[in-house]
C-alpha cells in the first residue's frame, strides 16, 4: 500500500484489503496468468465472499469441527 506523507485512512481495514489484492494480482501477473481467465476471476471469488461473509480475508477462520456422536 503506498501512501503519501501524512495521509491517513479513515478506515484502514479497506485500503489494506484493497492493497492485498492488488498485489496478488500483481504477483500473479508475474507468473504470467492469464488476466481474464484467471486473475479476474480469483480476484471476484475473494472479494464475493469477503462481501458475503462481511469479514475481511485476514478474519476469515475454519469452522471448529463437532466431535461425532458415538451412539
């Protein structure tokens, strides 16, 4: 994320999640994938679910398993 001198985020949680993605994509774009079949679509998957579940990635958890019933 870059920034100039003195400017902060009102709300921070969305430039970061902003520039997370950015660089994803960045990096992946260095590996030479392909734009429209795969970057858009990884980018659009992140940022459905960050939308569904109102959380950013960096939330995000796996659900605590329930122990079997043994009955």
């Amino acid at each position: 994320m870059v920034l100039a001198d003195g400017v902060v985020h009102l709300e921070p949680e969305p430039a970061v999640c902003e520039a997370m993605l950015d660089g994803w994509a960045r990096q992946q774009r260095t590996r030479f994938l392909d734009e429209d079949g795969t970057i858009k679509p990884r980018l659009s998957v992140v940022r459905r679910f960050a939308e569904f579940t109102n959380q950013y990635p960096w939330q995000w958890s796996l659900p605590r398993s329930r122990p079997s019933s043994t009955t």
